[in-house]
C-alpha cells in the first residue's frame, strides 16, 4: 500500500534560466518560504545567460537553496507531500540539475514527484497570490513568452494569441541593449523610462489594429534601432531617456490591442467578469501594469497582477503548480523526461515563437 501523505506541504525547485530557486508552498497557499539566487553577476559581463556557466552554477547552488528553503519553512523532508520540478521549458542543463534533484529527493523520502512546465508556475501565480477561479484570461509576458491564453482549469490552457517573433522581455532586453542601458534590459530600460519624454520619438505601435491576437516587436526593436543611428554621438542620456520611454508607450499600446482582442474573444466563450491575469517577468513593469489595469477595468474585469517578486522566475510558482496537480492526482512517475521545449498548449506545439530560450 502507498503510505505517502495525500496533502501537504509541495517542495518546489526552479532552475530553468539563470535563478537557483526553491520555495515550500502548504495546500492553503501559504507560502513557508522562497529562496531565490539570481546568477545576475555570474552572466552580466557577457550580456545575457550562458547556458553552460547557468548549469554549472545551479549544480553549486542548489543543495544549498533546498537547505535555506526547508529550514525557513522549519521543515524536514518527511515533514513534505511532494516534490515539484521544473521539468522544462528552458535550458536544459539547468533543467536537469533541478528535476534530477527533486526525483531523488522524491525517492528518498517516498513523496510524490511532480515535473512542472515553467509557464504553468506563472500561469497557476494568480491562483496562489489572489485564489482567482477558473477560468480566467492571461497574459503571459517574460523573457521568452508572450502569449495570451484562457486558462480553464490544471493543464487546459488555450492560447488565443502569440508572438511571431521576439517576445516582449526579449524586446525589452535587445532594446536595451543597443541603447548601452545594460544587463538585464527590462529593469534597466524601465529606470530610464521614468527620466523621458515619451512624445519625444514617434516610434510604430506593432500589430495595433490588426486582426488576431497575436503579436510582434522586431519591427519596433529595428525602429529603435535606426533612431540610434540617426542620434549617433546625440545618443546622450535624455535622448536614451525619451527613446525608452517612446519605446515603452509603445510596447503599451501593442499589449493592450492585443489583450483587448483576447478579452472579446474570450467574454465570447466565458462571459463578462471574469479575471484578467498578467505575469511573467515583464509584469513587473509598473507602466505595462498600470495600462493592462486600464483594459481590465474598462472592461469590467478583475485584475490581477502577482507582486513583483512572484512575477519574475521564483520556485514558489512551481511549488504551487505541483499543489495544484497533487491535489488531483497528477502526479509524475521518476521517469519523467526533462524537455527544453514545451509548449503549454499542445495546438501551439507547432508554430512556438523564435529564441524561446528564456520562458
Ligand atoms: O519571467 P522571467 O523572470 O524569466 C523568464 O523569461 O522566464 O522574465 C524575465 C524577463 C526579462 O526579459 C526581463 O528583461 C523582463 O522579464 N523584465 C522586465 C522588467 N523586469 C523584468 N521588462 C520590462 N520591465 C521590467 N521592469
Ligand atoms: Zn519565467
């Protein structure tokens, strides 16, 4: 007979990009603790995340991280339900060190097993932080998704819309980039944001008007790049500053025309009151927040947008998700395949957008 516990406390372990994360999460959504260790300095000379140096850099850590992550929460592994993973998407050598870690935990002390999809964690996030109900629309927008989805329940995500090219972090990111603003590109470009004229550049709205829901932002990322061009030696800090801010208004608009579409498309199917979610690390932009809130009210919607520190990668999501499938039943066996790619809609499976490196 299986003597294993049906509920409580789920381990969960993140280390699909460049953050070593564990985090204990209780079946009630109380989070026991949340360890995250970001790699920033091990990559930042090199401008983005080396593979090699993340998987390396998990395999030091992340022993450690468990440690800080039981002991904050006060428990030993027995004490645990089960054991979460990111099973994939990401890189996958990073993807290894964490499912592999959690399978033998998972052995050891004979609790579940649970391999996680990432962009499960930051779709599920609303649930946790706000309890939001099924089914609700999301906006998933991180370094290496954008997509729009309606998700009806543990593991029945639609997705209405996606990117056909760079997602919206990697937008942020390469914008940043060719305008000197640093590593990481999203925070950095939003700080300059914040000093800029926003009228000062008269940058494209990409996809705005179009029908769909899908999205684009290369088009925007070469507009940006020509103004750098033509500024050359004018490329001073304000004209940084107002790039930043044009570039962001603009990104803005994009979101908002495409989640408009989404919404329609979804109130079609689900009714009018439903929840609108956004995550992923791009929400933590406060402009972005501030005009998907717009929409969302406009609309009648409730919104939810996860606290700055669960909308960037965090095990507390995967800790989460593995509640959610636990609950009912949807455990992994310790065969369980680690997957680089992993679309969370099966549909999707074959029209995934370019560089989805980072989810
Ligand atoms: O979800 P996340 O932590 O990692 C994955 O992609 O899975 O998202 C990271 C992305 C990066 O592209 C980063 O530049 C972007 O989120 N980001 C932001 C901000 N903070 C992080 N983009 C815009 N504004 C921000 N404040
Ligand atoms: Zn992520």
């Amino acid at each position: 007979m299986d003597a294993r516990p049906k509920s409580g406390p789920v381990l969960g372990i993140e280390t699909s990009c460049d953050e070593t994360a564990a985090a204990v999460v209780a079946p009630d959504r109380r989070i026991l603790s949340n360890v995250v260790l970001s790699q920033l300095d091990e990559h930042r000379i090199y401008g983005g995340v080396v593979p090699e140096i993340a998987a390396r850099a998990h395999l030091d850590h992340l022993d450690s991280v468990i440690a800080q992550a039981m002991s904050d929460a006060n428990l030993g592994f027995p004490d645990l339900a089960g054991v979460a993973a990111t099973g994939g998407p990401g890189l996958i050598g990073g993807v290894l060190v964490g499912a592999t870690t959690a399978k033998a935990i998972a052995m050891v002390h004979n609790l579940a097993f649970m391999g996680i999809n990432h962009l499960e964690g930051h779709a599920l996030t609303a649930r946790l932080t706000d309890g939001i109900e099924y089914p609700y629309l999301l906006l998933l927008v991180s370094g290496g998704h954008c997509q729009l989805l309606a998700v009806e329940g543990v593991g029945r995500y639609r997705r209405l819309g996606t990117t056909i090219d760079d997602a919206a972090g990697e937008a942020f990111d390469k914008t940043a980039k060719l305008m000197g603003l640093g590593y990481p590109g999203g925070p950095a470009l939003e700080r300059a944001a914040e000093r800029g004229d926003a009228t000062r550049f008269d940058l494209p709205r990409p996809m705005v008007g179009r029908p769909g829901c899908d999205f684009s932002f290369s088009g925007l990322k070469t507009a940006v790049r020509r103004r750098v061009e033509e500024l050359g030696d004018g490329l001073d800090d304000q004209a940084k500053a107002d790039l930043a801010a044009s570039f962001q208004v603009a990104v803005a608009a994009s979101l908002v025309d495409r989640s408009g579409r989404a919404i329609a498309l979804f109130e079609a199917e689900h009714g009018t009151g439903r929840g609108f979610v956004v995550a992923g690390g791009v929400a933590a932009n406060k402009a972005l927040r501030a005009a998907l809130a717009g929409l969302a009210e406009r609309h009648g919607m409730v919104f939810v947008a996860p606290p700055l520190a669960l909308c960037t990668d965090n095990a507390a999501m995967i800790a989460w998700a593995g509640q959610e499938r636990l609950a009912l039943g949807m455990v992994d066996g310790l065969d369980f395949r680690p997957r680089p790619r992993w679309p969370l809609d099966p549909e999707a499976a074959r029209s995934i957008g370019a560089g989805a490196v980072k989810a």
